[in-house]
C-alpha cells in the first residue's frame, strides 16, 4: 500500500539544508516514488513562500524554488478542500494542512512540529516526524 501523506513546509526546508537527516531521505523516498503527498493550492502557496524565503541558505536561485513546488505539485495528489473545521489545531496557521490531510484522506501529516497537530488524531490521522515516517514506511 503506497502512503499518502501531507508533508509540512519544515520537512521540505530540513530536507534541501543538511543531506544527513531523515528529512533528506524522506525527499529521496518521495523522488523514488516510494509514497505520495497530498497537495492544494494554499499548500503550494506555503512552500513557495517558504522555499524563496530560504532559497538563499539552501542553495537555491528563485527560479529553482519555484521549480521545486513545480515539481511538487506534478509529483503530488492535487486536493480541493471544501470544509473548514477551524479552530481545532492551537496554531490556527496549521489548520489549513490538517484540512487537507482529511479531504484527501491521508494516512499522516509529516512535520518536526508534532505539537502543533494535538487534535490531529480525532480526524484518524496519525502526525509523525520524518524519522517516524521513514520507520513506518520500511515496515509496509
């Protein structure tokens, strides 16, 4: 079974700083095809402006991050999200990730900000670092 999961901007900025980190090998999982991200449009928003803001210290030039959510969203399930259960999360910003993960019926949101997704549980999701994830994935 292939997982599909809502990667966190986090994941993404962790991945492209430091090749020795799990989030680094989840970025290749993902480049392998070895699970799916669920993506929408304010997903996609979040990690351009994320992207570009870190563009710099990541080794990236503008056009490269923008070519990564390119990719991203090619490579991702594209998900409308039509209900909003706001509040639910105590960082409001992230309720937007919880929402797709529901609407797309994800197995999990990938994030180094566990915290931030209590709650995330009622809604069947399970909330996993990168090194969780990667440990789950070897076991399916």
């Amino acid at each position: 079974m292939v997982w599909l999961v809502v990667l966190d901007s986090n994941v993404l900025v962790s991945g492209l700083r430091s090749s020795r980190g799990a989030s680094y090998q989840v970025l290749n999982a993902l480049r392998d095809q070895r699970f799916r991200i669920a993506i929408s449009v304010p997903l996609a928003l979040e990690y351009e402006v994320v992207l570009r803001r870190h563009a710099r210290e990541l080794g990236l030039t503008q056009q490269e991050a923008i070519g990564l959510v390119d990719y991203l969203c090619a490579v991702g399930h594209r998900q409308s999200v039509h209900f909003l259960w706001r509040p639910t999360l105590r960082d409001p910003g992230d309720e937007f990730i919880l929402e797709l993960a529901v609407a797309a019926g994800c197995k999990a949101i990938v994030t180094h900000n566990i915290r931030h997704f209590a709650g995330a549980e009622q809604f069947g999701l399970t909330v996993l670092t990168p090194a969780a994830f990667l440990h789950r994935l070897e076991e399916s």
